[in-house]
C-alpha cells in the first residue's frame, strides 16, 4: 500500500462511493452523510470509516483527518 492517506473523511467517502465496492444500505448512507457533512466525525463514526477504507484496501484517513 501507498503511503498516500486521505485528508479528510470527506474524500474518503466519496472514494468508496464512487468505487466499485460492495456497501450495504446502511453503509451508503454514513458514507452520503460524511460526504455532505463537513461536522468533526465522532470516534465510533471514525472507527467505522477507517475499518471500511482497509476492507477495501484503500489508504486511511491521515493523523487529523477526521475533522
């Protein structure tokens, strides 16, 4: 893997949207919030990004990007 890591939670999500991955509807909807939502992500909301993104093999996001 790249040492490249997304910026923000927002970039992240468009990546995995925009991706040809499988996400549940559940999923798709956190991700079209994050998104839209320039909010500071909780821990669980972060957690959850992040365990997404490695699923798929994209990079994480970077020290601070949650916000």
């Amino acid at each position: 893997m790249s040492d490249q890591r997304f910026s923000d939670h927002r970039t992240a999500a468009l990546a995995l949207l925009n991706g040809h991955h499988r996400l549940t509807r559940k999923a798709g909807q956190f991700l079209g919030q994050l998104a839209v939502d320039p909010a500071p992500l909780t821990a669980a909301q972060t957690d959850w990004l992040g365990k997404m993104l490695k699923r798929v093999g994209l990079p994480p996001l970077a020290t601070g990007g949650a916000s």
